[in-house]
C-alpha cells in the first residue's frame, strides 16, 4: 500500500516495520511527531515521552542491553544532553538493534541555534544514516535495527526539518519480528570500567574499520552516472536540491550511510568526472572528508556555511543563475508572533515588566513559547540560553 507521509510519520512506520518494541523521546521541534505517531501501533512499541533526552537515550540503551530493539528521538539540541550516554555506548555496542533519530533544524525555525550533528556521529564514532525524503526515511529506519545488530554499533539517523515535515508517497511494508534472545549478562561488554573501557576502546575502532569496508558497497550509498563534466557529491536532502538544480547534466553521489564515510567509492566516483561539486547544508563535513582524500572540489566557497539550502540557492551559487521574482507595490502588515490569547504568561511577564522598571532586575528565561515575553510591550524577557538555564543563572 502507498500513502502519503511526513518524514516523521515514515520513520515512525519504518520503527514499527523494523521490530522496534521500545521507543522513547523527548519533544521538540522538528523531531516531535515521530513518537506522536507510535500509539497507533498498538502494543507492538511500548512508547514512552521522557523528562529530557538523556533519559530518552538512557531508557533505549536499557532495552537493547536487554535484547529489544529500541529507539529514542530528539532534535538536535538534544544529543548534546545525550551526548554522556551515548558516546559510551558506542564503545559497549548493542544487543537489540538500537536507533537514535535526531533532528537537526538548518535556518533555525524553531531552535536557538544551528547544530550539525554529522559531526557528533564522527566524533562519537556512531553508524550514521542520512535520508532524502520520506520513502527513505521510512526504509532507512526500517533497516536500521537490523544494520545496528550487524555492525554491532548504535545507530545515528540523521534528519533535517525539510525531510522531517516534507510530504511524500511512501510504499508501506508489513513488521519484522525480531527474536529477543533471553537476556544473559554481559559485564565486559557493558560495565565500562577502565579495564573493560580499554579494550571496547580498541575493538570500536575494528568496528569502524569494518562498518567503512561495508559503506562501500551498500545500498545506502548510491552512484548516478549522467554527464561527467560535474559530479555532485551530497547527502540528505541537498540531494533534492543538487538534482533539480543539475537534472542530468551532472553525476551523482548520493550517500546515505555517512559515518563512518566510503572512502574507496568517494575516491573512484571522483576520478570519473571533471569537476567535483559538494552541496550540504550547514558544516562542511563531506568537504573535509573529500579535501582530507586529496581531491579538489567546490562546496562552501560559493554555498554558505549557515542557513537552509533551497533549489535557488544551489543554482545561484554554481550556475550564477538568479531567481525569479515577483515585485509588488502591495504593502504588508508585519505581524510579529506573538504570545496566544488568553495564555497564562501574559499576566506574569506584565508583573515582570513592572518590576523590571522599577528595581531593574535580570529577567532569565528558557526555550518555548514563553520566550515570546521578550517582545514589545512587555519587554520582559533578558535572556534564552537552553533549556533549564533561567533557574541556573539566577
């Protein structure tokens, strides 16, 4: 059956699909509706929202130590309170196929900062996957758990806002059960003690060596061979926006599995086309890997290293060709957003305001909403940090 989905609705179908039985998250945007979308799977997946995302992480490593497969969901704030967990269950490996989505929000629509997580991936040496659109977010995750059991290492899917709330068809599958062998302890593998540390130390980086030996010839990386003057090297979703740019005037490698990196498919696709084009949102993680293997190519030079990528953009910046625009003498009424009719904040931040003028006092704050309290003509907002860090800096 084909429907229309989300890419948040599709990772959360291809959770089901994959024999996912636990699944945790904490919300915020864009990341939210994936384990929204979990109870309509019954009791298939005991989901669960967490207090924050360490403990998100925390509850999904304890279900795959015991066997399951599990998965925990954030946006890309996130992962930096789940960076304590996972960076040591990189070294411990897995038992249950185990998945942490993380949603990054490139043009900050709903974030206070911009964060490319690729960068956690390599630095915490976690398997990484990066879909285009929904179909692939769908079967990316689905495979994912099985990919997680097979390498023996957790599972970063890495996602953007576009991918995670673009529509598009999806063809839908039927669950995998996957056998829960009966839990037996494993304390060199999970008591990372500083005599067990050492060795899982050593044995992940054997992990990593074989997890790049097989990204060379997977089915999450895939070569197009068009015109060979231009080879666009790209991930995610700029590969949506690298192919309506080129069409087939260029060659394609579309790499999906991120981390660890193909180095030997990079390098052949490379020596087949004259011109070596890298488009990526944010860091210029494939463009180091790629300057790091010794070939030239063109990338954050002319696409900024900031902010959303959009079609317009990858054209401009490589093809010099401007967008087309529409200019209206019309004026528009700036409305600025604002805090919601009737919400209980309003009241306080208008007794904020009374007393920040009249005693001059710090008003601190946190992410949501409520920040809106820094607006005209309360004005009674000083500072947004992350969360939970209005009480710390009082």
């Amino acid at each position: 059956m084909k429907v229309i989905m989300s890419g948040n609705e599709a990772i959360a179908r291809g959770a089901y699909e994959g024999g996912a039985r636990f699944a945790s998250a904490y919300p915020g945007t864009p990341s939210t509706e994936i384990l929204e979308n979990m109870p309509q799977y019954g009791e298939a997946v005991y989901s669960e929202w967490a207090p924050n995302e360490k403990v998100a992480t925390e509850a999904a490593i304890g279900a795959s130590i015991a066997g399951v497969r599990s998965f925990c969901a954030m946006k890309h704030v996130g992962m930096n309170v789940a960076a304590d967990p996972i960076y040591t269950f990189a070294y411990t490996g897995v038992t249950g196929g185990f998945v942490m989505v993380v949603a990054d929000d490139p043009g900050q629509h709903s974030s206070q900062n911009e964060q490319d997580n690729r960068n956690q991936a390599k630095a915490a040496r976690l398997l990484m996957l990066e879909p285009s659109d929904s179909q692939e977010a769908h079967d990316f995750m689905k495979k994912a758990f099985a990919l997680s059991e097979k390498m023996d290492m957790p599972v970063l899917m890495h996602v953007t806002t576009r991918v995670c709330h673009s529509k598009g068809i999806v063809e839908l599958g039927e669950r995998e059960e996957a056998v829960v062998p009966d839990y037996e302890p494993k304390i060199k593998k999970y008591v990372t003690a500083p005599a067990n540390a050492k060795v899982l130390r050593k044995t992940l980086e054997e992990r990593v060596a074989a997890a790049r030996a097989f990204a060379n010839d997977c089915e999450f990386n895939k070569v197009e061979m068009h015109d060979t003057k231009i080879g666009v090297v790209t991930s995610g979703v700029s590969y949506q926006y690298a192919r309506e740019t080129f069409g087939e005037n260029a060659s394609y490698l579309k790499l999906g599995l991120t981390f660890p990196l193909p180095y030997d498919l990079m390098k052949d696709f490379c020596s087949k086309v004259d011109k070596v084009y890298v488009v990526e949102e944010m860091d210029p993680y494939l463009e180091e890997h790629l300057k790091m293997l010794g070939i030239e190519c063109t990338g954050k030079d002319v696409i900024p290293k900031y902010d959303e990528l959009n079609t317009d953009i990858v054209r401009k910046a490589f093809l010099g060709v401007e967008p087309e625009t529409y200019t209206s003498d019309m004026k528009t009424v700036v409305r600025p957003p604002a805090l919601c009719a009737g919400c209980p904040h309003r009241g306080l931040f208008y007794c904020l305001s009374k007393r920040e003028k009249k005693d001059h006092i710090m008003i601190t704050g946190d992410i949501g909403c409520y920040t809106l309290g820094m607006a005209a003509p309360l004005n009674a907002l000083h500072s947004c940090i992350c969360m939970g860090a209005s009480l710390s800096q009082r």
